[in-house]
C-alpha cells in the first residue's frame, strides 16, 4: 500500500468509528421522539450533549488535521469523483468547518436543541409560545455564533444554509424563489378563475386508526422500502433517520379524520428512507455513502409523495386497493374524485399538508423570517408577529393560534436555520428528474397505473443514490436532468397535472 | 473545598459523563432486544463494541489512577458507609478490577456477546444448538481470559462471580445450596405425599393478548411502578434496564395460552424496577445511586412476583379485578383456586416458569455447569448432553429438545456466567426481608387484601433502596434482617404457604 492510501485507510477507519457515535447519537434522538419516558427528557439531552462532544473532538483532532493535510496534495485527492477523491473532498470541507467551533458551543448547542425539541413539543401542545420562546432565543443565540465563527465574507446565513445544501447561496435562492412565486401565484389565479375546485371532501372521511396503521406500511412496502433495514413508527412529527448502514427508520403520524395527512407523510419519508437504503452501504460513514444535499434528499420524499403519490395514474392504481381495505368509510367514491382530492389547490395554515402550490410559500415565508432572525433584523420577541403578518401577505390568511403558526415546526427548536429552503430546492430538483425519468423510461404512467414502482426506484438507485456524497448537489441535477436549476420544470408540471385535476381541459 | 473534596469532585464528575456512555449501551441493548430491524444486528454490535472500548478507556485511565490514589488515603475514605465513603470504595474496587482488562478484551467481549444474544435469539427460536455453540464458545473463551487476568488465588468462577454479587464466594453458595436442597427435596416429597396437587386449569384459561396488554401496565402501576419515569415493552427473554436516572425500562412476554406467564415477569421486572426507581437520583452513576447487588436486585424481583404475587391476600383482593378484566375467560373461577394454582408445584423444564421449589434446583444445575465451563471440566460440545443428565438427575425429567434445554436462557449469550446463583440469593434474601417486614409492619396480608402497596414499598424504601450500593449486600441483608444468610426462611416460608395451597392444613 502507498504512503496515501494508508493514510486513506487509517482516516476512513477513524470516520468509522466517529459514524458509530453519530448513528449512536441518531438513536438516542429516535427514542427522545418515540418512546421515551416523560420524566427522562432532561437526562436524555446530558447524554446527547455528552457525545456530541466526544464525536467532535474526533472531528477535529489535530492527528486527523495532519493526515487530512497529507491527502490533500495526494494524487487520490486529485480525481474529485471517485469514491476516495470525493472522500477526501468531503472530509476537508467538513474538518475546515468544524475546526473552527469550540468543543462548549457543540455541547451548548446539542443541549439546547435537545431540551429545546422537547419544549417545542410541550409547548406546540399547550398551544404556549412563551414556553418555547426563551429556547428559541438561546438556540438562535447560540446557532448566530457558530454562523459568525464559519462566515468567511460575513453572509451569516450562508454559513449555515451551505451545511444542508453544498455550495447554495441565499441571493441565488431569492431570485429563483421570486421566479418560482410570480409563476405560482399566476397558476393559482388561473385555477380560481378557470378551474372547477375539487371539493376535498373524500380525504375528510374518517378512517379508523388500525386501518390507516394496515396502510402505511404497505405501501411503504410495495415502493420498496424494506422493512428488514427499517421500520416505521409513530411520532408527533413525521421524519426519517439512519442509525446504520442496514437501520433507517421512518415516522410518521395518524389522525382519525385526517387520512392524507399519515398517508402522504408515510411516502414523503419512505421517499427519504429509499435514498438512504440505496447508498453505497459499504461506504457508511463515509462521503461516498452519505446522501449528497438535503435538498437532493427531499427531492426523493417529494418524487415519490407528490410526483408519484399524487398522479392520476397513482391513483388509477391505488384506489380500489385502499377502498377494499376500508370498506364502508370509501364507499361511494372513485379514483378520479380521490385523484382531484388529493390536488386540492387552497392557502392554508400548516406547512406539512399544504397542496403542491402554496407549499413553495410556506417555505418562502420561513426563508425570510430565519435569514432576518439569524442576521438580527428580526428579534425573536417579534417573531410571531412576523409570522402572522407573512402569512397574511403571502397566502391571505391568518393563523388563530401560535400551535398553527410559528410552532408548527420542530426545526428551530431542532436549530435547524438554513434547513427551509432545501425544501423547495427538492421540489425545483423533483421536477427535473421527473423530465429526466420519463425521457429514460418513457413509459411511467404505464408503470403507476400498474402499481409497478421498481423501475423508478431503480432509476432513482442508479441516478442519485449509488453517487453518494460523490458529486456535489447543484452539479448532480444539473447532469441528471441536462438542464441547470430553474423554477420553470416544477411549475410546468404542476400546471399540466392541475389543469385536469380542476377540469380545464 | 479541601482538596480530597475537589479531587472526590472531579472523579464524581468523570464517573457522571462515564454513566451518561453506560446508559447510551443500556438503550442500545434496549432497542436491540425490541425494535432493532433484523438486517440491523451486525452493525449494533460494532457500536456497542466501541462504545464499550470507550468506557473502558475511561474506567482505566491513569489520571482516574492518580485520583483514586489520593482518595483513598484520605479522611473521606475512612467512613465507609457515607456517601463519599461508599462511593470511593465503589470506585477503588471497580477501578482496580478494569484495570487489569485490556481494552481490546473489553471490546471483543461486547461485539461476542452483542453478536451472542442476537443468534442465541435465532437459534432459540430455530432450536438449534449448533447455530449457538460457536458463540458459546467464544464467549466463554473471552470471559475465562477475563477470569484469569481477575483471579488472585485461582478461584476462576469466585471472579466472576464477584462482579454481581460483591464478597460472595462459590464454596459457601454450594453448602448454602446443598443444604436448601435438601430441604426443597424433603418439602417436595412430603407435598407429593400428603398433599392435594392443584390442578392448574385455571391457568391454562385462553387470555386474548389485548387484555393481557392492558393488565400488565395496571398491576405494574398499582404496585406503584412509575410509568413517567419508566415503560413496558415486549421482547423475548424480559428484563429490566436502567437508561437514566428517571428511565428505567421493564420488558415482558405475553402467551394467549399462558396469562401467569406474562403477569408474573411483569411483576418480576416491576419489582426489579421499583428498586431502581428507588435509588437516590441524585447519585446516578456513582456507588450511593447503584444497587447494593444482582442478589439483592432478585431479591425485590423476587419479592414482589412470588412473596406477595403469589400470596393468598394478593389473589383474595386481585383476582376480582382480573375476573373483570377477562369477563368470560374467568367465569366460573375463585380467588382460591386462582392461589393455589399460582402455587403449584411441579417438576418442569423452563426456569422462568417453574414453582417456586423447584425453581432453586434450575438455578443449582446452571451454579454447577458455568463452574465446570469456565474452569474447563466441561467442554462446550458436551454441554447439552451434561444439561439434560443434571435435569434428570435433579428434577426427573429430560429436555425433548434444546430449546427447552440449554438455550433457553439468554445468560450465557450475554456472557453472564456467575450471574445465576444470584437468583437463589435473591430468593434467601427476600425471605428473611419478608420476615423483617411482617415484624415491622404486623398487619401485611391485611394491607395486600386491600391492594394497599404503598406501605410495602416504602418499607423497601427505607430499608433497601435507600442505600445504593453503600453497604455490601451480606451485610444489608443481615442488619435489616436482623440474621446471617441461611436457607430456613426461604424453607420456612414456602413450607407455610404450600401447605395451605395443598390444603394440607
């Protein structure tokens, strides 16, 4: 073995070891969100602050600064695309950035949006913002800190938005995101004017909880999340995490009257579950078996939700199994009024079940607010104002209650800043593989309407998952899809699809 | 502060974040035993693995050394019965026993026997020795090499032994148990003779699995488990787990055909649990907040599943509710019958299962054989053949198969040999703590007729709980008791209560 590739070996063998901590850490986080006792919620956060301090000391000691230095005049380093350039690309960037966060900040933080989830939680309960408020503020604080120490030109919130979604820039995002705004805002008007509002009265039917337990899984299933490698729980905010190589879990979250709501929140996160099952597992803990952006991660969750989940062809598919499953509760309906349902164009208060349009705005809305709160324009005491006022402007509706305005989310409370744009990026990205997939498979209604979803997955296997961490977000799609990112594939889409689900054609 | 007490500071504080990593184990090995997917086991034990290395670095580190050096001169040390006493002399001997194990030991040990457990599951499961026996036989191989490094005079099993139950010696335990015995068989004998066997029908009544899942929580509630600061799972072998200092976890099994068998590991683990959810929170991690030991741990499980579980009063005021829980499963039933059922005695050849007589003769065959495995009279390959000789030899009956033979206990998977003995332990010690009791309290079967719990607990409270691991368990037991550790209690108490269940009175 030559003097780099044992170096290689020796730091891949020490990001393995970091990964176990990590995975360790994802569930300790995964039991805070399902099963752990209510009175165990403080200890818990002493336990996940503890080995977050641990994991970045590993991240950044200076043994591992001297071989990173080493790799990176190596010849492996220079081919960026193969699993060890990329490896060595990934772990620069990664160890530049964490060496510059002292060790009590990591813990602080750690602690902090531990107990601060845990608040959310109470809180967005009770239905009680001052409770969650002084956690908002220490978060804030302590997340504004770590943007000053990595904000090389002083664009804070770059700073952190470049940790979910390599190489994106806030001034890049704003123009498209305007593009895309002015483009859904024209559509939604054409719907009001033109269109024949489906009455969304078939999602409202009560289906009991066993029943919706029975469905989830299944079509978990029949997408090809394996249950071997995962499982699915309940939680109060639906969202997937790996804890190994051959371990990502999926939650999600049932209401009674609210079927949609468990239905799509179970693809969504089947969606992110099947990218994490098609990395490259002998690469776990390492660039090459990580997922490449979370902006490319949700692309995954909004393909097979939305794309796939909310397609007429879908629904030829599905219905009548889901009719046959609740009996009398779908009686009465077809695929076509489901279909419509399900494409339901209304502004609304909450994020997570809002139609494919006014989604873009939800998300617009916390972009601007969390780019003001980070760069201090906006103070947190004013924050639900701001809230409230946005979503006046934006979706001319007010939300009554704090639970249905700014703490619907868990992010903040997580200390996700910069996470909330990665969401509309998984759209704008969906929209392009999808072009991309039907190019290759010609043939994808063909498919859904059969309820055959194993060519897409494979495609999706073949085009994104097995590249890993390997290729950098904005450079994956672009080559994916053979076009740069544009906010014109998502609204051509969503027109297409709305103009029949609202009979204009 | 003096400088004992800052340096009893500083170690208090190390052995703190030490639990945190312990407790971050407990909850891997939690959800190994419950929601683990099943492609996930390999990668499980590599983080237990490691984590495992990582406490042991920390358990024998030379500035741990230095401190406990320093302490253990000092006048915090002299009284051994404070808090600051106990806790260095906890620490002196736990630091003077890792000290000897080299890391990569400790961390072949926890991947083996991570590994162990998950075939053992397997190979249970599939009754097949085969799949399990190179399991065994590395896990014995590792824990001999640590009995080795442990033994001063020579005495392999006494080492490990003395992790569980601290002082306890295997030559006494065998005159302990020879003497026990004998009397068992003598009890046994004249139960067969004079007595009326009950029939056990009751017992055998079908309960659906829902109702046996509600009843479990309400009698682990009732006997004042806390369910804020702990939670019941299923699983296939139940045990109790400490994640925290308000999160201690108990797991049971539930069997449509066997009611007693899931009622009573739930009684069992709760009362393992109250222990634990008794021990001073402020301490956790540190001697003063840990139990005294595995016997005096059995002792409470013992307690409260046998000594009041399967009492006369307990049935009188319990079995009403039952009857009303189960509707027609129970119709037709008495608190009598239900009692003497719970009591009847019968040769049989699973441990978990068995009466409470011969139950002290499966745990003498396990004390035989781990001693004759560790110090090599016995050789793995014939260890099913010895196990079925001894229980033909013992209880007069031979295993049809593995399953019900030497892989039916999860112990040697988990690398626990000289584990077992502490159940008979356990079941001396809570008769003599009965004794103590009926003569502080007077009036306990009153207070059982009426389901009143609370005075009980509080009394094991006070007595036991309290204390941690502050006095050494042969001595906490003989100063509540009031006497020496002999067999004639446990005879005693047995032989009381069986007469009147086999209407001998």
């Amino acid at each position: 073995m030559t003097q780099p590739q044992s170096t290689f070996q020796r730091v891949a063998e020490h990001m393995r070891d970091t990964a176990k901590l990590e995975s360790t850490v994802a569930l300790l986080e995964w039991d805070d969100h399902t099963y752990l006792p209510s009175g165990a919620g403080a200890y818990r956060a002493e336990q996940v602050s503890f080995l977050s301090g641990l994991i970045h000391q590993r991240r950044t000691t200076s043994e591992l600064g001297g071989w990173l230095n080493d790799l990176a005049t190596s010849p492996l380093a220079g081919q960026r695309e193969t699993p060890e350039g990329a490896a060595i690309a990934g772990w620069l960037r990664d160890y530049r950035r964490q060496v510059r966060l002292p060790q009590a900040l990591v813990e602080a933080t750690a602690k902090a949006t531990s107990l601060g989830q845990q608040a959310w939680v109470a809180a967005r309960s009770a239905d009680r913002w001052n409770d969650f408020k002084p956690h908002l503020h220490e978060i804030l604080n302590l997340r504004r800190q770590e943007a000053e120490l990595l904000a090389d030109n002083g664009q804070l919130y770059d700073a952190l938005l470049d940790q979910y979604e390599e190489g994106a820039r806030a001034s890049e995002i704003t123009i498209l995101f305007a593009e895309l705004r002015d483009q859904l805002v024209k559509l939604l008007a054409d719907l009001q004017a033109r269109g024949q509002q489906p009455s969304g009265l078939s999602w409202r039917r009560s289906i009991n909880l066993p029943l919706q337990r029975e469905a989830s899984p299944w079509i978990a299933a029949l997408i090809g999340y394996s249950f071997e490698r995962g499982r699915l729980d309940e939680t109060a905010h639906p969202f997937c995490t790996t804890l190994g190589p051959n371990d990502c879990r999926i939650l999600t979250r049932y209401h009674e009257d609210n079927f949609p709501s468990g239905f799509y929140s179970t693809l969504h996160e089947a969606g992110h579950g099947l990218y994490e099952q098609g990395l490259p597992s002998d690469w776990y803990g390492l660039p090459p078996g990580a997922a490449a952006s979370l902006g490319v991660h949700e692309s995954q969750s909004r393909l097979w939700e939305n794309f796939i989940g909310r397609s007429e062809a879908f629904w030829r598919w599905c219905f009548p199994h889901l009719q046959n499953r609740f009996g009398s509760a779908w009686q009465e309906l077809d695929a076509e009024q489901v279909f419509r349902d399900a494409n339901r164009v209304e502004p609304s208060l909450i994020r997570v079940e809002a139609d494919e349009v006014t989604y873009n705005l939800h998300i617009l809305i916390r972009f601007e607010l969390e780019q003001e709160l980070i760069t201090g324009t906006l103070q947190v005491d004013d924050a639900p104002q701001a809230w409230n006022d946005r979503y006046q402007r934006y979706l001319g509706i007010k939300p009554p209650t704090a639970r249905e305005g700014i703490l619907q989310d868990v992010h903040w409370s997580a200390g996700l800043f910069g996470y909330f744009p990665t969401y509309t990026l998984g759209n704008l990205y969906a929209a392009q593989l999808m072009l991309a997939l039907q190019k290759d498979l010609g043939n994808v209604n063909e498919l859904l309407e059969q309820g055959e979803f194993e060519g897409v997955l494979q495609w999706l296997r073949d085009k994104i998952h097995v590249h890993g961490r390997c290729v950098p977000p904005a450079e994956l799609i672009r080559r994916t899809s053979g076009q740069p990112l544009s906010a014109e594939p998502l609204v051509a889409y969503l027109r297409e699809k709305l103009e029949v689900a609202y009979r204009m054609v």
